[in-house]
C-alpha cells in the first residue's frame, strides 16, 4: 500500500489535486448542515419552502453541468472552466452575506450555484487527465484515493463549520465556505499546468453517445446514486430541524 501510495503522489500535480479535492469536500460541507436552520429562522422562511430552494439550485447545476460537460469532452480548457466556476461559487456564498431579502437571494442563488455546479466534475475530470498522462496504471486505486480525499473534507467541513458558528455566528460559516472555494481558485491557478495537448478541434474528438435507460450497466448505479443523495440530503436537512425545533438544541449541536 505505501510503495502504490508513493507511486501515486509521485505523479506530477497529482499531490496538488488531492489537496483541492480535500478543500473542496469541505467547502461543500462547511455551511449545508445549518442552512436550514438559517433559512427558518433568519429568513423566516418556510420548511417547505426552504425545500424548493436546494431542489431548485441543484436541478440548475446539474443542467449547466451537462452542457459544459460535454464540451468541456471536447477541447475547452477545464482549468478555466474550475477556476470560473469556483469563482462563481465563492460569488454564490457571498450572497448570504449581502442578500437578506428571500426572494432575490433565491434568483440569485439559482444563478450562481448553477454556474458554480460544473465545478467539481471537472476537478475529476482534470485528476483522470493528470492520471492517464502518467505511468500510473491503477486508475480505479486513484479515483478512489482522490474520492477518500473528498470524504474527509466532506466529514471535517461541518466540525469547523461549528467552531465558526459558535464563534462568529452564520457570518462566520459563510465567509469560511467563500475563503476555502478562493483558496481552491488560488492553488490551481497558481499550481497547476493546463493540458495543451487537449484537441481542441471537435471533428478530431469522438464522443460516444448512448441513451441511459438502454444501457443497464449504467441505469442502475445512476439510479442507486440518486436514492443515495436523496436519503443523505434528506437527513442532513430534517436532522438540523429536528434537533433545534423538537428536541430544543442549538446549532452548535446540530454536527
């Protein structure tokens, strides 16, 4: 295990990438376990309406994500493309700071987390570039490292996120999501090469379509993903609720 592990940060930008996957996860999850807590109360909006909120900006996300992915395939520069939509995130976290009016905090969160959306596939899609330039051939070994990295951000997120709300207030969760996602920005900017070998002529990319519900390969993980994150979600939403409204917590007892 270690001579693979060193094998694998061997891998140039490879250690970089582990990094920002690491950031990102808990950027993610710095502030989503108390955002209810902040739409109810804050906002005086309802549980209801709270939930058309996320359902909303992430139907965005996935849609923009679509499109850029799929021309990201073939030839546009993915570095560009994350650090602009890790810069649109930023811009959408800073929206809790500005924006105390629901309504326009809604159009304009819809607006920037859908920019923001393709911005964690396509930190995938540059880590599988980076791995297949390699002499690295354990592919599945380092999707799985960079997803381990991910996780621990995703766990560490929403201890720090208590720390900072207990000591600033909501303020506090909000500006550390926006410095971790400028921190990201920053590191590959600053770090990290684009892949100028990339083709950038689409007659020269072949992109093989298929239709999901004919590929059951492919259908039923998709499917299982989904229950996965509606299970999750769902908990991380009512659990916040259920811990401040029924059973008399505060926030710093929701993680």
């Amino acid at each position: 295990m270690f001579k693979r592990l060193t094998a694998l940060f061997s891998i140039p930008s490879y250690g970089l990438l582990f990094l920002c996957m690491l950031l990102q996860g808990m950027g993610i999850s710095l502030s989503s376990p108390f955002l209810s807590i902040y739409f109810t109360k804050r906002l005086g909006v309802s549980v209801g309406m709270f939930g058309i909120f996320p359902a909303a900006t992430l139907i965005a996300g996935i849609w923009i994500s679509t499109l850029i992915g799929r021309r990201s395939d073939l030839g546009l520069n993915r570095k560009s493309i994350y650090l602009v939509s890790t810069l649109c995130t930023a811009l959408a976290y800073s929206g809790y700071l500005l924006i105390d009016d629901f309504t326009i905090l809604f159009i304009y969160m819809i607006v920037f987390t859908a920019l923001g959306a393709p911005g964690m596939p396509q930190l995938f899609a540059i880590s599988r570039e980076v791995v297949n330039k390699s002499n690295f051939t354990d592919h599945a070994f380092a999707n799985s490292t960079l997803r381990s990295a991910f996780s621990l951000g995703f766990i560490t997120g929403p201890l720090i996120g208590t720390l900072l709300i207990a000591a600033v207030g909501f303020k506090g969760i909000f500006t550390g999501t926006i410095g971790v996602f400028l921190l990201v920005a920053l590191l590959i900017f600053l770090f990290h090469k684009s892949n100028t070998e990339l083709k950038s002529n689409n007659a020269e990319v072949k992109v093989k379509s298929f239709r999901l519900v004919q590929n059951r390969n492919i259908l039923l993980p998709f499917l299982i993903l989904i229950l996965m994150y509606v299970a999750h979600w769902t908990s991380s939403i009512n659990t916040a609720l259920f811990i401040t409204n029924n059973l008399g917590g505060t926030t710093s007892d929701v993680v």
